[in-house]
C-alpha cells in the first residue's frame, strides 16, 4: 500500500466516523435547534471554505459572519467552527492528494508533524502568551511576504519549483509543521504559516496544498470528535456546512489547480500579507482587553 493510498484511507475513515457522531448528535439535540437559520449559514460556510481552499482560512470568516447576524450562540461557537471544517477539508485534502504530485515521505513527514504538534506539542504552546505569539507572527510574516513580493518583482531569487524536500530541509519542514501543528490549539491558523515555510524552502507553491489541507483534515477530527462528546456543538449549523463547505472547495479547487505558477505564487504572497495584517489587529484588539482575557 502506497503512502498516498494510506492518507487516502485515513481522509475517509475519518470522515466517516465524523459523520455518523454527526448525524447522531443532531438527532439527539434537533428539537433544541430547530429555530437555527441554515440558508445563512449555508452560504456563510460555503463562502468561507471557498477562501480556505485558497488558502485564506475560514475560521475568520465564519466567525464574523456568525456573529454579526446573531446565528450561533457564543457558547457552542469554537466546537460548530471546529466541526463545519471537517468535511471540507477531507475533500481539501482527497483533491489535492490526486492533483499534485507531491513527495510521498515529504508529505507523511509533515501531516505527522503536524498531528503529533496538536497533540504533544500543544501541552507546551498552550502556556505561551498569546499577544507575544501574535505579534511575532504578524512582523515575521510581514517580512516573509516582503521577500516574497521581491522576488515576484525578479528583485532576487526565491521560492522553487521541487515537490519534496530532503536533509536539513525536511528536518526543517517537520519542525515548522510541529509548531504550526501546536499553535493550532491555540488559535492560530496553520495555513498560512504552513505555506510561507514551504515556499522559502524552494518547494513549487502549489506543493503546499495537500501538505496544509492534509495537515488541517487529520487535527480536525481529533477536535470535532471532542466537542461532539462534549455536546459543544450547533449540530444543525455544522449539518448545512458539511454540504455546502465541500461545494464551496470543488469551485476554489478548480481555480487554484487552473492558475499558472506565476499567478499562485502572486496568490500566496497575498495570502501571508492577509494573515500578517489580521494577526496584527487580533494583536491589537488583545491590547484593548485584560492579560487574562487577551490570552484566552
């Protein structure tokens, strides 16, 4: 069995197993949730995991589209954003094991990384200040979208065109995917940071794909699982993203794999300046809170 053929039964597995503890749930709370308007969090959701096949995320998105029409109690909020992603980045991560023609041991390397980052490494980022975190990754990541803008401009060389890494590179990748892996449990999105590395590594920007989507898939049914047990979750919400989240990744799917290597690597420069500039008004409104509150 090859590795691809194994991420590829572990994608499914997992998601299977996410929906049956979906479906049950919802039939266990439906009566409760019964007033849950789906039409917008049908199109909320399927808007966002558009953007997140992009790269952009769709945490942010949800979030501020929930809030600002009242559609899911605070409560229940991080467990139905944690569970609308499931299915979604499964699919992330089924179309882009096939479209891309990544190196199998780089691509095991680092989804393990990341899985184990959540894990063990969560234990110790969890008591990291958070406000330091996010001030540290807006500037770094500033400076990583500089130079990659540079080297759009032909200013000196960077980025690559390789599918794998090996040696000190692939130490180096399974590192990062540690740490983005682990600073996933505290809110901090792995997307970006996860392509920003693979891309200054000298890896074709499209390679970062089934790397981060892969990465994402695998963490995502650890954390809905818990939540579910938990009864943590707008089960009815999570539903209708679990059909229109996937919708929303085919059509962005079809964008991305469409684009020349030139225009994705204008796609991921944008994509870090995004997430540096969103990182730093998070910083900012932090600032505005308690210490306590701000690292919450």
């Amino acid at each position: 069995m090859s590795i691809f053929t194994l991420i590829q039964a572990g994608l499914l597995v997992g998601g299977g197993v996410f929906i049956v503890m979906l479906i049950r749930a919802w039939l266990k709370n439906r009566s409760q949730e019964a007033q849950t308007k789906i039409i917008p969090i049908g199109l909320i959701g399927g808007f966002a995991n558009f953007c997140d096949t992009l790269g952009i995320g769709s945490f942010a998105i949800m979030t501020a589209g929930y809030k600002q029409f009242k559609l899911v109690d605070d409560k229940v909020l991080p467990g139905t954003l944690n569970c609308q992603c499931v299915l979604a980045t499964t699919v992330q991560g089924l179309i882009f094991l096939t479209a891309v023609n990544v190196d199998p041991v780089t691509l095991l390397s680092l989804v393990a990384a990341a899985c184990a980052g959540a894990t063990f490494g969560a234990k110790i980022v969890s008591g990291w200040d958070r406000q330091l975190i996010r001030i540290v990754m807006a500037m770094a990541l500033l400076v990583v979208a500089g130079l990659m803008l540079a080297g759009q401009l032909k200013l000196f060389p960077i980025g690559g065109t390789a599918l794998g890494l090996s040696g000190w590179k692939l130490a180096a990748g399974i590192a990062g995917n540690f740490l983005f892996g682990a600073l996933m449990t505290i809110g901090i999105g792995l997307y970006a940071p996860c392509m920003t590395m693979i891309y200054m590594l000298g890896m074709n920007p499209l390679a970062a794909f089934p790397v981060m989507m892969c990465s994402c898939a695998f963490l995502s049914y650890f954390s809905s699982g818990g939540f579910l047990l938990r009864n943590r979750v707008n089960t009815r919400a999570a539903l209708v993203v679990a059909i229109t989240g996937p919708i929303g990744v085919v059509i962005a799917a079809y964008l991305v794999k469409s684009l020349d290597m030139h225009l994705l690597a204008w796609l991921v420069t944008g994509v870090v300046l995004y997430t540096s500039v969103t990182m730093y008004r998070s910083w900012q409104k932090g600032r505005k809170l308690s210490p306590a509150a701000a690292n919450a």
